[in-house]
C-alpha cells in the first residue's frame, strides 16, 4: 500500500504549486499514473480526502488518468505494449530491444481552481 506515501507527496507537490502560483482554491487535481508504477488508482482515489484534510485541497476531487506501458522498438521503431502474450517483443521484427516511452508517469497534470 504505497499508494499512501505517493499521495501524501502529490499533495505536497500540488500545494507547493498552488503557493507560487497564488491559488487560493482548488475544485480539482488532475495526476498521471503509469502502469509500470505498480500504483492503483482506485488506491490513490481513496487516501485523496485523508492526504487533504485541512489543507486548501480538502474537498476538491482527484482526477486520475492512468497511463498504459507503451515501448519503442529500438530495432525497427514499432511502437507496442509489451505483454506475456508477445514474450514482450515486438510484434513486427521480434526484437526484445526497446524503451518504454509511457507507463512510468506519476505526475501532477493540472490543477483547477481560483
């Protein structure tokens, strides 16, 4: 369960940002989360409210986007989602040879509010 720790320092993260941009109030914060984290959104989701209360983001709603693993062959420039289907080689070449190039966010995307 570190969804926990995560969501206590997006919160951080977040109010840092609400200070240097003067928001006073927030309705609600957008995240990004990777497949890849191991984080659960519905997780992130429930320990929301806990991690905001008495802060300016208490009572605002969390939006979480989740991210699916996306890798780019480095032989041949397919783009895939790895999976035990395909042994997580590429589909076109076969090649085992890729970096990921989603699925490994965990970002703060948007905070709306006044």
């Amino acid at each position: 369960m570190h969804e926990l720790s995560y969501m206590s320092r997006m919160v951080t993260t977040a109010l840092l940002a609400c200070e240097k941009n003067d928001i006073k109030k927030v309705d609600e914060l957008v995240i990004s989360v990777g497949e890849t984290t191991g984080l659960i959104p519905h997780y992130l989701e429930d320990y929301y409210p806990k991690c905001t209360e008495g802060t300016l983001l208490e009572g605002s709603h969390l939006t979480v986007h989740f991210i699916p693993v996306t890798a780019k062959c480095l032989n041949c420039g397919e783009e895939y989602k790895p999976s035990p289907k395909n042994q997580y080689a590429c589909p076109k070449c076969q090649s085992i040879k890729a970096s990921f190039i989603a699925g490994r966010e965990f970002r703060l995307d948007r905070i709306i509010g006044e």
